[in-house]
C-alpha cells in the first residue's frame, strides 16, 4: 500500500513511485504511518514502530557514510514500488530533500536536475547548502 499523491509531504518520482518526505519536529501527518522509514540524524533515532533505517548525517552536512547512505537510498526507491515510504530529518528540508533529490536520481532523473525537481515536487527550499547541491550532482545510482 502506497500513499496518496497529494498528501503533506508526498512526492511523486517520474516512475510514479511515491516517497513521503517530513520533518520530525513536525507533527506526524495525519493517515497511515509508514511501512519503512529513512532517518537523516546526527544521533540515533528513537524506536518508531516500524522497519527503520538511519543513516548518520548531522544537520547541514552530508552523510557520514556516503556508501551506506547510497545502499538505503536504493532500497527506499525499491520499497516505494509498493509500500508507504519516508524520509525524514529534524525539519525536513536540507538532509530530507538532498535524500529525495537522490532517489529521484535512482529513479531516472538526470543528477544535475534533481534539486530542480525536489524544489518543485517538494519543497521550494529542499536541499539548503551548497555542498548538499554537490553531493546530488555527483550523486550516482
């Protein structure tokens, strides 16, 4: 089961595909919760009742682990084909839309246009630093 097109945080890659991204020091949209989880933090995530991956990346950095955040970058686009997928950091924006902007280049998205289209899909300021932009860009699937 997927989400809803159109719901808070829903973002609809070209392959259809939809991947849920959120901040957590926001309210837990309204609906289903989801079935797996990918979280952008500098420190461990609490347990949140379903399956969870993090990855360690402190606020306006990049991920600890590049390789390791590329190997659950993978498998959110692979669970999106047909369960309730999220990303998700402290607010949402930078760690969350520089992942998205990643999975959509999983999914067929040219690497120098997918903070483009995190911005218009997304949030108009997903993926805040300069060196967020340049991860995506030499980003590879």
């Amino acid at each position: 089961m997927s989400w809803v097109a159109g719901e808070t945080g829903v973002m609809r890659l070209p392959s259809g595909r939809l991947v849920r991204g959120r901040g957590l020091r926001d309210p837990m949209p309204s609906g289903h919760p989801p079935a797996f989880g990918a979280y952008l933090l500098g420190s461990a995530p609490p347990e949140f009742g379903w399956v969870s991956r993090w990855i360690r990346w402190p606020d306006f950095r990049l991920p600890a682990d590049p390789s390791y955040a590329g190997k659950v970058l993978a498998e959110v686009w692979e669970r999106a084909a047909g369960e309730r997928v999220e990303i998700a950091c402290g607010g949402g924006r930078g760690r969350t839309g520089t992942a998205l902007a990643c999975v959509a280049v999983i999914d067929g998205v040219p690497a120098e246009e997918a903070v483009a289209y995190v911005r218009e899909h997304y949030h108009p300021r997903a993926v805040e630093t300069p060196w967020q932009r340049k991860f995506v860009r030499s980003f590879t699937r």
